[in-house]
C-alpha cells in the first residue's frame, strides 16, 4: 500500500513542479529584433506573441514586403528561442522522471 501512496505523492508532485514551469514559461520573455531595429517581437516562454514594434519607416505602402520580410524573420526567431528555453525547462522536470534521453 506504501507503493501506491509514493506513487500518488510522486504524481502530485510533478504536477506541482509542471504547473510552476508553466508560470515560469509565461512570465519569460524573448525579444527579437530586425538588423536595423525597426522591427521587434516579444514572444513569452508558452510561444505566445506579448508585442510587436514597427518602426515608421516600414509605414509607407512602398515598404509592404520589406516588412513582411523582417516579420517573417524576427517571428520565427523568436519562436524558435521561446521553444529553445521550454525544452530547457521540460528537461528539468524529465529529469526528476528519470526518463531516457532521446524523449524530451
């Protein structure tokens, strides 16, 4: 019975730990920005944008694609550093569950 018991109390407590990262990951922010700083994201740590920042020069209907182009780009850097920093988390709490390398 002792077995069980441990078990439940693991299971409580790696759902506690899981909902603490979740906390974590949404209070963390990435911010990315174009080469020339006209253009800038934050994304938080669940892969949710926070903001965007368009510079007053990407305003004019001239400049649609350059535009298109630099969000395109800082969107999917942020994504992928926001990804980067959950997977590091993730890696802690796998960590606790002993599980093999090449599943988290």
């Amino acid at each position: 019975m002792s077995n069980a018991f441990s078990k439940a109390r693991d299971t409580y407590d790696l759902a506690k730990k899981a909902r603490a990262l979740q906390k974590e990951l949404k209070s963390t922010e990435v911010e990315v920005a174009s080469s020339n700083g006209e253009v800038s994201v934050v994304f938080n740590g669940e892969q949710r944008m926070v903001s965007v920042s368009i510079g007053e020069s990407y305003l004019s209907p001239d400049k649609k694609r350059d535009l298109e182009k630099e969000l395109l780009n800082v969107i999917g850097q942020a994504i992928s550093k926001s990804q980067a920093i959950a997977t590091e988390q993730m890696k802690k709490i796998a960590g606790d569950l002993k599980l093999p390398q090449g599943l988290f």
